[in-house]
C-alpha cells in the first residue's frame, strides 16, 4: 500500500493518511525502536480495556524509518476545537479533567513503572545541576506506591474530537504508577508546555491567554471526581519538572529550571 497525504506532524513523528481507514504514524529516522513498541504495547492494553482510544494495527518500515498502523480518526484534537471555540474553554478543561480520571480509574499491567521512567530521565539531563538530580531522585522515591493506568504526557494536543467522541491517542509514555503523578505532569504541561512546530499563531496567543483559566478549570473538576492530595501532586512537581527537561524544548528550559531551583 502507498504513502497518503500528510495529516499531521510532531515533535517525534508525522502522520499520513493509510489507505481508507487508517493512519500510519510515521517516526523520524533515528527514533528508538524500543519506544516505537512500547507504544504499540500500551495502544493495545487500552485499547483493550475499553478506554475511547483508536485501534492499533501492526509496525512496519517505511524509508529507513518505523511507523505504526492506527484506526484512522476524524476530526480535530481538542487543542484546535478550543481555538475555533475559545468560549468553550471551561467545557474542554472539564473534558480533559474527566478523560483522565477514566485513564487513572484503571490499573495498568505490563507497562512500564512510572518511578523507572521518571528515573531515567532525570538521569539522562546531563545539564541538570548534581544536587537538584539528587534532590528529584529522592523525590521519586518519597512518591506513593501504585499501579494506576498513566498516560505520561495528556494534555489537549493529544485528545482527538471525532465524529464518536473524544478519543486519546499517544501512549508513548504510558506507565504503571501514582495517578496524582500523572496529574502532576499535566498540570506543568497546561501551565508552562510549549506548542509543538506548526500550531497557528491565533492558536499559540489564545493558549497564552487561556491558560490559567483552563489549568484552574482543569484541576477542580479532576478533584471533584477524584478527590486529590495536593501535598503529592506538589511533591511531584520537581521530579516531574526535571524529566521534562529530557525533551530537551529550549522554550521550557528556563521555566523548567525555575521549579526544578525552588526550595522545597
């Protein structure tokens, strides 16, 4: 089957359309292949627990690079639907707050642990400062014990609005660990994330203006449904700040560091 049209891009992939029904999510060239399977892996634990997430099909290799198979999705993420619909941003704070609790509500076999990835990464800064890595690896180790489904990277950017509802997508990060962990690293991403290459400029100012109001939004519904521990979610800020500079995003750098620097 050939190549289609190019329907989207990101930080580590583009998407083409693949034939009628699918999508082939293509990485760049020099992507690892261990992370390529444990999307595929993660795509299909939740999917197959009933999570609103499309099907996965199989890898293949495309021009020396590796892609994977998914049920083809219309229409646009929730990113894109807030900036034509900036009035309805308390609706897809309060959206987003429950999808994720649906993912948290769930327990996670088979997939990485949370405490291991946040581990890694931070080892993998070589910028961060010896005694900051020092202080978020113990912060690592002070974080509750769990098994909760984490989706690792949720933000608006990664639900789709389709024709049959909102759907996820993106389970790269996917772990088994603490759900207010998981709540933790997106509430960095609403309040400090960078948009990722070829958002339009109408949509970069809304999110900047919007962003309080949509993190704020975002965090009482979630501790509404699911009431959360605000001393763990601060906990978390440190490690969670210190393995998000592992994206190595010059435009988070200096915020990232801000919070990785403040006294505990």
């Amino acid at each position: 089957m050939s190549i289609g049209k190019l329907i989207g891009r990101g930080r580590v992939a583009e998407v083409y359309a693949w034939g009628d029904r699918d999508v082939l999510k293509l990485f760049f060239e020099g992507y690892a292949t261990e992370n390529v399977a444990q999307e595929v892996a993660a795509a299909r634990v939740v999917h197959a627990v009933g999570l609103p997430t499309p099907a996965v099909g199989e890898v293949i290799s495309f021009n020396n690079r590796h892609g994977i198979i998914f049920e083809r999705l219309y229409g646009p993420s929730m990113l894109a639907e807030m900036s034509a619909k900036p009035w309805k941003v308390l609706h897809f704070a309060r959206l987003l707050a429950d999808l994720q609790v649906a993912i948290n509500s769930h327990t996670a076999s088979g997939l990485p642990s949370q405490r291991l990835k946040l581990q890694q990464s931070i080892n993998s800064v070589s910028t961060l400062p010896v005694e900051r890595r020092y202080a978020a690896l113990r912060a690592v180790q002070d974080l509750p014990e769990a098994n909760a489904l984490c989706h690792g990277d949720f933000h608006p950017g990664n639900v789709v609005m389709s024709q049959s509802g909102a759907m996820i997508i993106d389970w790269t990060t996917a772990t088994s660990g603490d759900p207010l962990v998981d709540v933790a690293r997106t509430s960095l991403l609403l309040r400090l994330g960078e948009l990722p290459p070829g958002i339009p400029l109408i949509t970069r100012v809304l999110v900047t203006i919007g962003r309080k109001l949509f993190h704020a939004a975002y965090m009482r519904r979630y501790s509404k449904l699911r009431p959360a521990t605000r001393r763990v979610i601060a906990a978390a800020q440190l490690p969670v700040a210190a393995s998000r500079l592992a994206a190595g995003i010059p435009g988070e750098r200096s915020k990232l560091l801000q919070i990785i620097q403040s006294p505990a």
